[in-house]
C-alpha cells in the first residue's frame, strides 16, 4: 500500500502550485529590489518546499532565516496555544522581513508570530502564504500575498502534514478521514 492510497482527492495539482508560485514570486518583485534586501522568515516546517520554490523565483536579493512554531501537534485542528520551537537568529530591527506561511487557518499562528516580531521593529513587515482559509479565520490577520484560497478542509502535501507524514507529496491533498485514526 503506498501513501498516495490515502488520499480521498487533490485540491490541488503540481502544475496549478508551480504556475502560482511562480506568480506569487512576480507580485513580490514588483515590490521588492535589491536595494531593500528583505528577509524571509520562513514558519518551519510546513513552508519549507514553498520557501525553496517561492526564492527561485525572485529577482531580488534576499536573506532566509526560520522560525518553527507549534500549535497542531498532531491533530487535524489548530490548539490555539501557539510556541516557539526555533526563533530567529538575525536581527530584524529596521529590516523589511516577509513571513513565508504554508497555510493562513485560524489566524491565531499568524497573530502571534505578527505580534511578536512586531515588537523587534522591522521596518516593514508582510505576510506571503501558499494557502489562505478565510473560512475557519478567528483572528483577522493581514495577507499580503495568497497562493489559493480553500475551502475548510484538512490539507497536506507539498510541505504540510498530518502526524508529520506526507510532506513529500507533490500535490495539495485531503486525507482519507478512516485514516486518521491509524497514524
């Protein structure tokens, strides 16, 4: 059995991720040059393959630095406690920084991770994210740049997971629900 059978459906192909993306990287080079070398602070672990598909794309320099944080464990649901696994190791202070999501849910990730590098002063801060699901948004946070708006489902692939599985798929899938229980 492989990890494809589990899939119930693609929300998402490879292609319509590739060609978004790459869109995605046009709409920040509108905005971005060199001279403003922004940082992308990218929220581990989830947005990893975005990151490193999303900077291929960008004609601009630009630094990376991550940060991972915690709110879903392994659930299909957010916590609503966020964490700090891993913060910055750069200074922000006067630095136009871009948080990289993988998905913009709740809202209540975003706030935090918004909040608190607010509080180091960068000189501008925006918000780009594969996915948007203004639907289940609790917490109104900006998105400056959005790949795909989707409907309230359980995602994974393309760097999302469940249980930390499935991460490697190259699509935007939804679980087979008599899965969840197994893992």
């Amino acid at each position: 059995m492989s990890m494809y059978d589990d899939i119930e459906k693609v929300l998402l192909t490879e292609e319509q991720i590739r060609a978004r993306v790459k869109s995605l990287g046009a709409e920040m080079n509108a905005i971005y040059s060199d001279d403003d070398l922004p940082l992308l602070v990218c929220i581990l672990k989830g947005a990893f393959m975005f990151l490193g598909d999303l900077t291929r794309h960008l004609n601009f320099r630009h630094e990376l630095d991550f940060m991972e944080i915690s709110s879903y464990g392994k659930s299909t649901k957010s916590s609503g406690i966020v964490r700090i696994l891993l913060d910055l190791e750069s200074s922000i202070e006067g630095r136009h920084v871009v948080i990289v999501e993988d998905i913009v849910d709740t809202g209540y990730t975003l706030d935090y991770i918004l909040r608190n590098l607010g509080t180091r002063h960068p000189a501008t801060l925006r918000v780009v994210t594969l996915l948007n699901k203004p639907s289940r948004r609790e917490v109104e946070v900006p998105v400056d740049f959005s790949g795909f708006e989707i409907p309230d489902e359980f995602v994974l692939g393309y760097g999302l997971d469940y249980a930390e599985q499935y991460r490697n798929l190259p699509f935007i899938g939804v679980l087979k629900p008599e899965v969840y229980g197994k893992i």
